[in-house]
C-alpha cells in the first residue's frame, strides 16, 4: 500500500550521472540501468517517476530549495519537491567516483531531496 492506501508503491527513481559517452559502452549506463529498474518496477503494479539530472538540468549547487521563500521557489525545484513528497520509497542509480556518489546526484540530493525528506519526517 502506498501513502494514498492505492496498491503498488510510488517509487522515485533518480539517475545520478549526466555522462553522454563512454566508457563504458553503450553509454549511457546510467539510463540503460534506470530503464530497467522502471520496467521492473512497473511491471509489478508500482507507479514510477523519474528523476533525470540530464532532463531536470538542476544550476549546480547554485541555490537549494530551503534557500527560497515559499512565493519565490522557481517552479523546478516546486515540481521536484511534490514529486519527492509523494515518493514511498527512492531508488537511486549513480556510478561511483572514487568511493563516492556521482556529482549528479549529490546535486539533486543536496538541491531539493535532503529539505523536502527533513520537512516531511
């Protein structure tokens, strides 16, 4: 059961790298590996919703969603925190860097996961 008591689960998945070429190949890995994990999901009746750095093109580190006043948060980082408050459960696909998270990722974490996920719990 998820948050609305609806069968399946509202699952975010969230692509940590914005690499377009390789190695390794076929690049992207990331994505090949996150639409897996989307079918998979799916298939098991969970609802999806991807978060995809490439698509998103978060400012680096620029300004997080704490930073804002409620009447000023740009509707990207709005639209990223519904999706994250609704989310029952995260899956996150990122290479490694030198035994640490993807810079992608920590840039989504640190733009909008880390408030929305302090506020809610």
């Amino acid at each position: 059961m998820n948050k609305s008591g609806a069968r399946g689960l509202n699952v975010v998945i969230i692509l940590g790298s914005t690499r377009t070429g390789g190695p390794p190949y076929p690049s992207p890995l990331g994505h090949r590996v996150g639409l897996f994990a989307l079918t998979e999901l799916s298939s098991r009746g969970h609802n999806v919703t991807v978060i995809d750095p490439l698509v998103e093109k978060l400012e680096l580190l620029q300004k997080p969603h704490f930073a804002y006043a409620p009447s000023k948060l740009p509707n990207q980082l709005g639209d990223l925190a519904r999706k994250i408050e609704a989310a029952d459960a995260f899956v996150m696909i990122t290479p490694e860097y030198n035994h640490a998270p993807g810079p992608a990722l920590v840039n989504v974490l640190v733009s909008v996961v880390v408030d929305v996920l302090v506020s809610v719990w």
